[in-house]
C-alpha cells in the first residue's frame, strides 16, 4: 500500500475544519434606561408632603445628651438632630426648618407609622423585624453602637458576665430588654431586671442605687454618665453583648424619600472623604478640580434631580450642617461632655480602618 503524503496547506485546511470553532462575541448589555429628572420630582409623596408644609418633621429622643436635647434656650442640639437638619437642608435648603417631635421608645415607631413623623432619627436599632414586618426601612447607618452596662467603679467588675444576682435597670419594649434576657439566660447567670419607661427613669433608678447596673447602647450609657452626680464614679464595662447599628427611619412605602435620606447621610460621610468642612466648602466649590468632589457640591452633573433635589443640596448640608467628622466630635467627641472615641465609626480610610463607608456619588 502506497501512503501519499498530505500537502501542508490541506493538513492545515482540515485541522481548522475540525478544530474548536472561536466563540461567539458576547451580547452587548441593553441600556438602562432612566427617568428623567422632570419625572422624579412628584415621585415621594413624603417630599411633596414636606415641600408643601415647608418644614421636616422630625421624630427624635426626648432627651438624651449627646443625642437630642433641648438647651437652656429650647434648642434642640444632638448628633441625631443634626441627621434631622442636614435632611432639612438637602429638601429645603434650610438646617432649621424642622419641627422636632420628641418621643419616647414606646411611641416612636407608631409615629413614623401613623405619618406624624417624615422620618424618625432617634437612636433606633436596625433589626430583622422592624426591617421585614413592619413596614419600615432603615436608609443607612449613622452610628455604629453595641449594648453595654454601666456599673459603679467600686464593685471592680471585669465583666457583664460577674453580675451574677445584680439588680440590672433596663427599659421596657426595647431590643435591650430582649438581649438582656437572652445573654444571660444563655450563659445560666440569674440577675434581677428592673423594668422601667425610659432611660431618664432607668438612669434616675440606678443613681439612687435602686439597681446595680444600668444596660442600654453603650453611647447611651456615656450620655447617662456624663449627668450622674460623680461621672468618674461609674465605669462602662468591657462586655458588648449586641450589635446595634442606628440610623434614621423611613417608612417603606416611599422608595425615593428614602433614597433622600440615604444620600443625605452619605454626603457628610463623603464630605469627610474628601476633606471638607462647614467653613471651607465654599471655597472649595469654587475651586475644586477632581470630579467626585464636583458632583457632590452640584457643580457638575445635576445628581440631585434624580431625587427632585436643587443641584446644591449636598452643599447645603455640608455648609450648614458639616461633615461627619464635625457632627460627631461636637455632639459625642472631643469638643463634647461624652468625649467618645470615633471607634468603629471611624472612616474605613482611617488607621486604624472603621466601618463607616458611603458608595461613591456618580
């Protein structure tokens, strides 16, 4: 038998042929399509609601230091009042056009359910329930805190787990009282809860040593410490038994509302990014040259639209409000009587890093 040997140009015709054919090229993705920003004006009928009225009501804690409180001339100043006026800036162009609506614990959530409130900035806990069945959501989180107690130094406590038998102060229909129940249910520690209304009597019980601990978010023991009658005598305890991410609240049936105060808090997260303050956010919009810092001060872009905003929304929150950096360290910081460390509301840029992070504004 004669075997012919195959010309190299038909070997590599019938390879190609028989080889893996080349992929076809991937479809090219559908463009998203947007609203115009003229569509998106009457799209929250909260926005319509508080535009109409001229002023942001705001449901806030009726007295806790640090957080919401009326000074000696019926101000209202605190880090949650402060979320309150930046919404107020960003929708009316006015940090003081809110209406402050104290509540207690019990009545806060049923407030913003029955619209008495536009929104609810008042050291409440993001929970699973309150997200999913309630009708609520949560925009973003402005502070991130954990359940702590508050004991006197005297009794050299090392931890939550020696209180053993305690009579513990803590208040009624509250996530507290819940994770109180079961942290040491589940460690077998039997202790005596002292059942109260708010932390004003939780605090007030626990001065006139009706109990022997206070539990509460440890930012709220650092408020009730700062007014006791000797702070240096009362330590906080190193046991976090929770975590409790705070922020405001929405109801759930106005998706553009929340997008609102979703980005009004990230705008003084991103204003800390980016270096800004309330004093030099001015020059700042007039010279600024990188991007991200131009769209959020409303010199390109028009991002605001999209929320039915003016272009300068989340300038006016930083000039009349501040960056978060400010808000914190006058209301909870340095430059208050809490004198709190930043900790895990630390930037995530920090070093050491935080948690506190904003999506970028495009």
């Amino acid at each position: 038998m004669i075997v012919r040997a195959i010309p190299p140009l038909a070997l590599a015709i019938a390879l190609t042929a028989c080889g893996p054919r080349e992929p076809a090229p991937a479809p090219k993705p559908a463009p998203v399509k947007t609203a115009p920003p003229e569509a998106m004006k009457v799209a929250s009928p909260t926005l319509k609601a508080v535009l109409a009225r001229g002023r942001l009501n705001c449901g806030v804690h009726q007295g806790l230091a640090g957080f919401a409180y009326p000074d000696q001339r019926g101000v209202w100043r605190g880090f949650d009042v402060d979320i309150c006026r930046a919404i107020a800036a960003a929708v009316l162009g006015d940090a003081n056009a809110v209406n402050f609506v104290p509540l207690a614990a019990t009545e806060r959530l049923a407030a913003l359910q029955d619209k008495r409130v536009d929104v609810l900035s008042r050291n409440t806990s993001w929970t699973f329930s309150r997200d999913a069945s309630l009708g609520f959501d949560f925009p973003a989180i402005t502070y991130f805190d954990g359940q702590g107690f508050l004991a006197r130094r005297s009794l050299n406590l090392a931890s939550a787990d020696e209180l053993s038998g305690a009579r513990i102060c803590v208040q009624a229909g509250t996530v507290t009282e819940q994770n109180l129940a079961e942290y040491f249910r589940e460690r077998e520690v039997k202790f005596t809860p002292v059942v109260v209304t708010s932390e004003e009597a939780a605090r007030e019980k626990y001065q006139a040593e009706e109990c022997d601990a206070f539990t509460a978010d440890i930012s709220a023991l650092a408020s009730a410490r700062s007014i006791l009658n000797d702070p240096g005598a009362h330590v906080i305890l190193p046991t976090v038994i929770s975590k409790e991410p705070l922020g405001p609240v929405v109801r759930q049936d106005d998706a553009v509302w929340a997008d609102i105060v979703r980005w009004t808090v990230f705008a003084v997260i991103l204003a800390e990014e980016a270096g800004l303050t309330s004093k030099t956010v001015e020059e700042a919009r007039e010279t600024a040259t990188r991007a991200s810092v131009q769209r959020l001060l409303g010199k390109r872009d028009n991002l605001g639209a999209m929320l039915g905003l003016k272009p300068d929304w989340a300038f006016q929150v930083i000039r009349q409000v501040g960056a978060y950096n400010e808000i914190f360290d006058r209301n909870l910081g340095a430059r208050s009587s809490l004198r709190l460390t930043r900790g895990f509301n630390r930037l995530w840029t920090a070093d050491p890093p935080g948690l506190l992070f904003a999506p970028p504004m495009r």
